[in-house]
C-alpha cells in the first residue's frame, strides 16, 4: 500500500477490560469512579439475553450507519475501537455495510458483513463473517461489545492498519524452480511468504500496481496482507528456489501437527525447496522461530569435539544415568539404559545427554559458538534469504547454561531453516547460505562459512546414518532408503506439559528439519513431517 495513505492503528486492548464473569444480580456502589451513577444499583453479573440482542443490535446499527464513534461507544475500550471503526469507513473506503447477525451462543453472537469498497470510481463487493462477545462493563454495569481487533475484520490484530490504495508494489505470480505457479490458495502456509516477497522484488517483477483492500501491519513491520483487489494491477513474474512437489508435501505433512513447521534446503546450492507452518497465529516460525532446538544441536556439538581433537566417532563418549555441571543434574530420558563403554557415535545415535555434558569440562566457553559461526555460518545475523529469516544463535556462555547449549538447551536459539541448513553442511561439508529466490535477482553478498573437514563430515554423516537406521530416529525413518542420514530432538520449555518436538535429516541431496510445539520426543511429531517431505523429494 503507498505510504502516504493514512490508515487508523489497532491499538492494544487495555487491561482495565473484564470478561463476563461474575456473579449476583446487582451491587450498590457509589459514583466516586467517575461513571456518573450517583450512588444507583450498578448491574452485575454476564449480560442477560435481551441485553446480547440489544447491544449487538445498536453496535451493529451504529456500523452501518458509518458512525464508528457511536459505535466504540458501545463497546469496553472506546478509545481504541473509534479510530478503527471510523477508518472503516473513511481510510478503507467501505460504504454501503449491511450486517446480518446470527444466532448467538452464549454471549457470543456470529454475523456477516456485507459492503462496498470504492477508490476513483472503481467500486468491488466485500462480504466476510466474524464475531462478536457481549460483556458486563466494570464501572457501568452495562452490556457492550468486548473490543478485540477481530470485531472489524477476522483477519485484523492489535498494531493493524485497514485502508484502501494503490498498492506500495504491483501483485507477482510466484512460480517455482520448474515455473509452476504458487498461490496461497493451493499453498496456504505461502501466504505470508509471498507477501515478503511481493513486498521486496514487487518492483523487479516487471508488473505494475493495483489498488487494493488491505491490512498493514504497522506493529510487526510484516508486509501487507491484501484483502481485496479493487483495480487489477499487471503482474510480475518472479521465479523462487521452491519446489511444488516439495511443497505440497510439506503443506500436508505440517498439516497433521498443531503448532509446527518445517523446511527443506537442497544441501548442493542451498535453494530452499519448501516451508511450510501450522500454526494459528500464521508466523512463519520455519524461517523465523527463536527456539532451543534440543538434541538436534548434537550435531553441531558432536562436530566441536571432533575438531577439537576430544573424541572421535569410535572414540569414548561414556552415558551415565545423570551427570552435573556447576550445581545442575541433566538427565536422560527414562528409557534410555546407561552404558558406561559408549562411543559417541552410540551416545549420538541414542541421544544421550550426558555423554555430550561430559566434556564440558574440556571446551572453552567459546567453542561451541566457534563452531557454530566459523563452520555452520550461523549467528552472525549476515543471512540473506530473500525474506526476513533468522540466523541462530549459540552464545557463549559459563555456569549451567555452558552444559545446556551443548544438548541444545540453555540460550541456544534456531528456527527450523538454520537446523536444515545444518543437516546440510553436515551431509556435504559446505556451508551453503540458504536462499528463496535466486541471488542474481539482486545480487545480494550471501554469508559464508569455512565448513567441515573431509574427516569431519565422514563421521558425523556415519553417525546420522546410525541414527537413521537403527537408532532414535529409525521409527521416523522406516521405509526411506538410499543415502539417509537423522538426528532427533525434544527441547523442555518452562511451564510447558510436554517438550517441543524437533527432528532433522537427509536423503540424498534434500536436508529437511522440523519442530512441532509441544509435539514431545523428536520421532513422535517433527520425525514422520522431516521423512514425509524427504520422501516427497
């Protein structure tokens, strides 16, 4: 959308709101808190039915009438509802509304908007639904429309902006490597992706604007979120690093976790094959998220101690039941038999914990975090994908937390595309920075990284393979053959019932990881979502 149109921010609902609970009929209160009740029964207790019918009724009837301000009036936080409700009308450019409410549940009453959105003679029909709560005013005592953002329009949030304009770059046709067309209908998790990259290559794409119903996120800095086209623009055609076949299969397999992601990197050039989330607030945490990535983190830590000479594949990585570091006991999960003999390829393919936390002692505050910059090229927050992404994080650090980032605990940080594009310099030895869109679109300078060692990657591929094949990733893995590699994962989080699920692997040269929020052990949830997408591949 153009800058210079002016939009009215969602603002953030204040916390003086109550919902409707309570209880008692009435209560006697005095007009000392300004409500200007002078000492008469103030009404408590949730809103009767005729109240719901009534206060929806005046609200929806003030909206139609274009009079946001008698609108908000109607609502608990009419400071913040009356410039949104009266850009409705005014930035947005929305006439001729008709709302048909229908049959409430509880004090929860659905409704259908329908309207015209107009710009310079242009006129198109916008019809969506939503809904709407009835509460009990603190102060007043009276019935009124509990604000939320969502009242307006479904798709808004606190921060939004509603207007109508020439849009800020002309609409793209995205296409993938072979140049078949993506579109957030066939795709949904692409949504917001295609929005990043018509916000960014709009202007490359050979296209020319539009204008456009749309939603800008003022709060976040996300691109627009078009809600209707007014006026056609003339679409750019922009080539990405996607796969539809992958794709697809990344969109199904989140599909059957809540609250996961996913991504796939080919390990040869570092082209993003697919990302895909489900997740209800729509964040592309694949590209994004901030998140201990558990054991998956071994992979990287396994590489710190080969390369810090400290073991070997073969050589001694001993798991104990429990082991401590500065006043902390880790654990292994509950099954897991202690074998005081392991070598880390088995302490790795069984993912014991405390055989890594044993040789905290022996590495510098530093290490892990020299590894992770100078050979995975993470953390260095120089990643150029094409979108906002997020480069890791794995800071240095003593005490407990020292121990902890080891099993990918403690302040290490990653999103699902750092942990694939671990996978993938550990499977080839290369650093490759990942990308979404071809870097000769802009000739933007990628990060680089010195990788791995020829020794190095022998063994940690020989490792993954292990834990592919017969160790804590094999359930995940069943039926995927040829050249396979794994590392499962589970991070805690505080306050949480269950860990968060994460897994990564590769199947020749595709390298995908995943992580299911509260999804449990890594082969529960992240596992058949990693060894779907790599089947697809």
């Amino acid at each position: 959308m153009r800058k210079g149109v002016k939009g009215a921010v969602v603002g953030t609902v204040f916390a003086g709101m109550v919902g409707a609970a309570g209880y008692g009929a009435y209560n006697v209160v005095s007009a000392m808190g300004g409500d200007g009740s002078g000492g008469s029964e103030v009404r408590t207790g949730p809103p009767s039915a005729d109240e719901i019918e009534e206060t929806s009724a005046d609200f929806f009837a003030a909206w139609e009438k274009g009079d946001g301000t008698a609108a908000a009036a109607l609502t608990n936080n009419a400071s913040v509802a009356a410039p949104v409700l009266n850009a409705f009308g005014q930035e947005a450019r929305i006439t001729d509304v008709a709302i048909t409410p229908g049959t409430a549940t509880g004090a929860t009453v659905p409704y259908t908007v329908k309207a015209t959105v107009s710009y310079d003679g242009t006129s198109k029909p916008l019809a969506y639904d939503s809904t709407l709560t009835v509460v009990r005013g603190k102060t007043t005592g009276k019935a009124l429309v509990d604000w939320e953002p969502s009242v307006v329009h479904p798709d808004l949030k606190d921060g939004d902006t509603l207007m109508t304009g020439p849009s800020a770059q002309p609409p793209i046709e995205a296409v993938d490597r072979d140049g078949e067309v993506l579109t957030a209908k066939e795709y949904p998790s692409l949504g917001p992706i295609l929005d990043e990259l018509r916000a960014k290559y709009g202007d490359r794409s050979g296209g020319t604007p539009g204008v456009e119903l749309a939603i800008r996120h003022t709060a976040t800095g996300a691109a627009d979120t078009p809600l209707l086209t007014v006026a056609e623009g003339e679409p750019g055609r922009l080539t990405t690093t996607l796969s539809a076949s992958a794709q697809a299969a990344a969109e199904k397999a989140v599909g059957a976790y809540d609250e996961s992601s996913v991504v796939a990197v080919r390990p040869s050039t570092g082209e993003v094959l697919a990302v895909a989330n489900n997740r209800a607030d729509g964040w592309n945490a694949a590209f994004l998220g901030e998140v201990a990535p558990g054991s998956t983190m071994k992979i990287i830590t396994a590489a710190t101690l080969i390369d810090s000479g400290l073991t070997t594949e073969q050589g001694p990585a001993p798991c104990p039941d429990t082991a401590m570091w500065e006043g902390q006991t880790f654990n292994n999960l509950e099954t897991l038999e202690p074998d005081e003999g392991a070598t880390l390829a088995d302490t790795f393919a069984r993912s014991c914990n405390t055989g890594f936390i044993k040789y905290t002692d022996d590495l510098d505050a530093d290490s892990v975090t020299r590894e992770a910059e100078e050979r995975f090229g993470l953390g260095k927050d120089n990643w150029k994908t094409g979108i906002p992404s997020f480069d890791g994080s794995v800071p240095a650090v003593e005490g407990p937390d020292k121990a902890a980032n080891l099993i990918g605990q403690g302040q290490v940080q990653m999103s699902p595309l750092n942990m694939a594009s671990v996978t993938a310099t550990a499977s080839t030895g290369t650093f490759r920075q990942p990308v979404i869109v071809p870097r000769s679109l802009d000739d933007r300078e990628l990060a680089t990284a010195k990788g791995l060692s020829a020794g190095t990657v022998a063994q940690l591929r020989s490792m993954m393979n292990r834990t592919a094949v017969s160790g804590s990733g094999a359930a995940a893995m069943a039926g995927l053959g040829g050249d396979i590699g794994a590392k499962t994962g589970s991070a805690e989080v505080d306050g949480a019932e269950k860990a968060n699920s994460w897994f990564t692997g590769y199947r020749g040269d595709i390298a995908a990881a995943a992580m299911a929020e509260g999804g449990g052990r890594g082969g529960d949830a992240a596992g058949p979502i990693v060894a779907s997408v790599l089947r697809a591949g």
